[in-house]
C-alpha cells in the first residue's frame, strides 16, 4: 500500500511539475505579446502627420527629363488605420481621360528612427519603398527611394520632400539628378484640404 502511496504521489507530483513548466512558457508567451503591443504602440513621430488627415484636393506639376512638362489634378484622402499606426493616402489623379489611382502607406518605424513609405499606383505591378528623417524646423521629412521605370528598366534615385506648411496645406517635391550631377526638381504636388 505504501509503494502504491509513493506511486501515486510521484504521479502527482510529476503532474504538477509538468503542469508548472507548461504554464511559465504561456506566461511567457502571454508577457511577450503584451511587450510586443506596447513596442507597436503609435509614437509622437505619428502625430507629426496629424494635419495630413483629411480630404484633400492637388495640382502636379511633372517637369521630367526629355518629356514635355505635364499638369494633373487630383484628390486624396488620408486617414489613420491599424489602430494609428499608418497613414493611408487614396489618390485618384487625373490628366485629360488619363486617370491614375494610386495607394501610400505612412508610418515610424523606432527601431531605424525613421518613416517608412510604401506606394502603389495603377501604372505598375510592383510597389516603391521609402525611408527617411523629420527636420523640425522646416517640418518636412525627406524620403529617399530607388525607382525602376517599367518599360526602361532604368533606376532612378530620388529624394521626395513632404512639407506641411499647415493644417491645411502641404507640399511633396520629388527631386532628381541633372546630367551634371545637379539637383533637379522632377514633381511639385500641392494639396489643399477639402474637408
């Protein structure tokens, strides 16, 4: 009776040290996520976009090499989404019956210390990343990329400028290269709030 006491004791005992191991790495776990939905909390570098939220109207002005200058006109909508962590832009611009709708996420990412931008556009299959830093005394941030023309192959680097001038104005300037290596002013897109 004693042996079958032990037995069942060290069962019982087995069972509870098992069931301790299985509910620390839970715990754990449990602790992780929680860390991890802080980490991704939205910061104050989000809130440095907040006057882009809105409805807003545009005029480009695309003066790219060995094309003739074109003039668009377009609108935008801006809104916060995954719970603050991204500002999505809709755009749907147009030139004569051309229209072009386009996709832009906006975020911070803390870990580079800087925003981060992915695009989309109905002139494309593929997509343009893009990093970079806020200068608060010009309030602008600079987002460097690498394009790739579709029909050409030719990579082209940038710098676009985002300017928010107010809470109902903002600018992006996209620049380029010259031949000589100067800088060369491709797009100016001014926005004005609608709503």
């Amino acid at each position: 009776m004693r042996v079958r006491t032990n037995a069942i004791a060290g069962v019982i005992a087995t069972a509870v040290f098992l069931s301790l191991q299985c509910a620390a790495p839970a715990r754990q776990s449990s602790d992780r996520f929680a860390n991890l939905i802080e980490l991704a909390a939205p910061r104050a570098e989000h809130a440095l976009l907040d006057d882009l939220v809105g409805e807003f109207t545009f005029a480009a002005h695309f003066a790219l090499p060995g094309e003739l200058p074109s003039d668009w006109t377009g609108t935008t909508t801006n809104r916060w989404t995954i719970g603050g962590r991204f500002l999505r832009c809709e755009a749907t611009s147009r030139r004569e019956k051309l229209e072009v709708e386009s996709l832009r996420l906006i975020g911070f990412d803390p870990s580079a210390r800087r925003f981060q931008s992915s695009s989309f556009d109905s002139l494309s299959l593929s997509h343009v990343d893009a990093s970079g830093t806020f200068d608060r005394d010009k309030h602008t941030i600079a987002f460097e990329t690498e394009t790739k023309d579709p029909s050409s192959g030719v990579r082209t680097r940038t710098t676009e400028v985002l300017r928010i001038v107010d809470r109902d104005h903002y600018v992006r300037e996209i620049w380029g290269r010259g031949s000589a290596g100067e800088p060369l002013q491709l797009v100016q897109t001014s926005y004005t709030r609608s709503k």
